[in-house]
C-alpha cells in the first residue's frame, strides 16, 4: 500500500513529539526561571511580598502588600 509523504504512522508521530519535547525541555525550563525571577523581582521592586505559588499559567504570580 503507498501513502503520500505528509501522512505518518501513530509510532512515527509519537516519536516525533518525544524528541521535539526533549529539544524543548530546556527552553522551557529557562523560561519558567526567567518568569519566576521576574516576578520576585517585580515584588521587591514594588515592596510587596511575592507568593509563587499562586502563579497563573500565564507565567505571573499574586502580588500583596500584607
């Protein structure tokens, strides 16, 4: 049976996503670094106290004064 070139198997594809998520790993790890140390600093800045633990997917983080 032939099949066209832009069609893979489910084996293929899952291999494909492994390895671009493996790539990725570190980018996205320098990422979330750089969004939490941002957001620490953001707090100092402002002289309010950072609580990272509420920090949306968005990559921020809540803000309070007390």
């Amino acid at each position: 049976m032939l099949r066209d070139q832009t069609t893979i198997s489910v084996d293929e594809g899952a291999k494909i996503l492994a390895a671009a998520d493996k790539d990725m790993a570190p980018a996205i790890a320098k990422r979330r670094e750089q969004s939490f140390l941002s957001g620490h600093a953001r707090a100092g800045t402002l002289g309010l106290e950072w609580h990272p633990e509420f920090r949306s997917s968005a990559g921020g983080g809540q803000l309070n004064n007390g």
